[in-house]
C-alpha cells in the first residue's frame, strides 16, 4: 500500500469486516513524487514547503508593502506577530542594540516553521512538512552556520574556542573533561537537539490524528459506531492541542536560535 493510500486509507475497510485496523506508520511519510521539474522529483511536503514559503512571503507583503500609519486589519496582525517575536523573543535574549539585526531572521523563521505545521489541519494538505526530519534538520543547520561563525568573528579563534568549550581556568584539573563536554554539546547535540525537537513533536502529533482519524471511519459498523463517535471527539480535541503545539514548537524553535545567537555574543569570563 503506498503512502498516500494509507493517508486516505481504504473506504471499504470497517471492524468486524474481516479487515484489519490500518496502523499508521512510517510509511504515512513517504510520498510518491507528484511531478518532475528540471530532474527533480517534487513530492507533497516539498510542494506544501514551496507553498508555504509562498504564503508567508504573500502575507507579510500584504501586511507591510503598503503600510500606513492607521493600520488595517491586516496590518494589525502582521505587526501583532512582528512585535510578538521582535519584543518577546529576540529583544528579551540579545537586547535592543544587538537584537534588532536579527529579528527579520527571526521573524522569517517562526512564520515559517508556523505555516509549516499548519499544513497538518488543513484540508486537502493534512501533513505537517517539518514531520519530515530533512526540513527541521535544515532549518537547525541554518541557525548553526549563523551563530558558530559568529562566535569566532566577534571573539577571535582563540576566544571562540574558550567560548564554545566553557573554558574557566577557576576549574582546575576537571577544566579539559568539562571543555570536551562543551565542546560535544554546542558542536554537536545542540543543532542534534534543535532539529529533532521540532521534527519529534511534529511527527508525533501526525500520527496521533491519523490513529483517531483512521479509527473513526473504521469504527463506523455495528457496535463500533458508539466508539467511532468516542474516537471523532479525540480528533477535534487533539486538532485543537495539535493547533497549540504547532505554535509553540515555532516559538521553541526561535527562542532557542535567539539563545545560541546570544550566546555566541556573549563575552567570555
């Protein structure tokens, strides 16, 4: 059965027809490609990303292209969003001076990862691309090559390495074991840890709505009815909890790149 037939799942499949309960799995994440454009394969999560880049660019240049100094509602609610992640995340972590060259990454990054998650609530689309670890993987990676660069342009090589690695010569002879286990976990768990947070949560909830979602159809013979209605109401309240979560991992996710940007501005002691 192919990804997209096990999304769908087989309408003529209910309990007590002999059929068994079609679990989700990691086959629910892979798709066939849709189409070819210039050798590559383009499959659903890469269309839903391109869209979703589409959509954020279209909304903030409706929001802000035209502004005005009595803001329409659409203003209103880009600007909204804009101070949300200006004042709340990235003024908070790097301070005004040094914050304000990175809130348009910031806020980049968080409408994106937002509509990316979105895409699992909404019709036709229902999969949330950063479910995918190549996508929150990339986005991780961006953040690194951003903030370990930083690091050793605003303190130097050596600067940078005692930075990274924690270096404090009050340690004394646990100070190497304590540099190699900086080192490790700012080097390579923390982008590790970054990527699968989002991924991890995203993948989760996905599954958790296919389960109900697939069992209220399947549920739907005999006296299965009475717990196909049991497992609908699970879908409507995990849509909701999902909605929350989806926008909190975008949060998370900013938050803690504006944590490692802040860090790597830090001046060592």
């Amino acid at each position: 059965m192919s990804a997209d037939q096990m999304l769908a799942f087989e309408t003529d499949c209910h309990i007590f027809d002999g059929c068994g309960f079609p679990t989700p799995g990691l086959h629910s994440f892979v798709f066939e490609p849709l189409f070819t454009i210039g050798g590559i394969e383009v499959n659903k999560p890469m269309l839903l990303a391109v869209l979703g880049s589409a959509v954020v660019l279209v909304f903030l240049w409706a929001a802000f292209g035209r502004a005005k100094v009595v803001p329409g509602k659409l203003q209103m609610v880009g600007e909204a969003g804009y101070d949300f992640i200006r004042k709340g995340i990235v003024y908070e972590a790097l301070g005004k001076k040094e914050g304000d060259k990175y809130v348009p990454l910031m806020v980049s990054l968080f409408f994106f990862i937002w509509i990316m998650n979105l895409w699992s609530i909404v019709p036709v689309a229902q999969f949330p691309v950063t479910s995918v670890i190549a996508y929150p993987a990339g986005l991780a990676l961006l953040v690194y090559l951003i903030w370990v660069p930083l690091t050793f342009k605003r303190h130097g090589f050596i600067g940078g390495i005692k930075n990274i690695s924690g270096y404090n010569k009050e340690l004394g002879w646990v100070l190497p074991l304590v540099m190699l286990l900086e080192l490790l976990s700012n080097l390579l768990i923390r982008p590790f840890t970054h990527a699968v947070r989002l991924f991890a949560n995203m993948f989760a909830g996905h599954v958790l709505l296919l389960i109900f979602t697939i069992a209220s159809w399947y549920l739907l013979n005999g006296i299965g009815i009475a717990y196909a209605g049991v497992s609908f109401v699970m879908v409507i309240l995990l849509t909701a909890f999902e909605m929350f979560i989806q926008a909190l991992q975008a949060y998370v996710f900013v938050l803690l790149a504006s944590s490692y940007i802040q860090g790597a501005l830090a001046e060592h002691h």
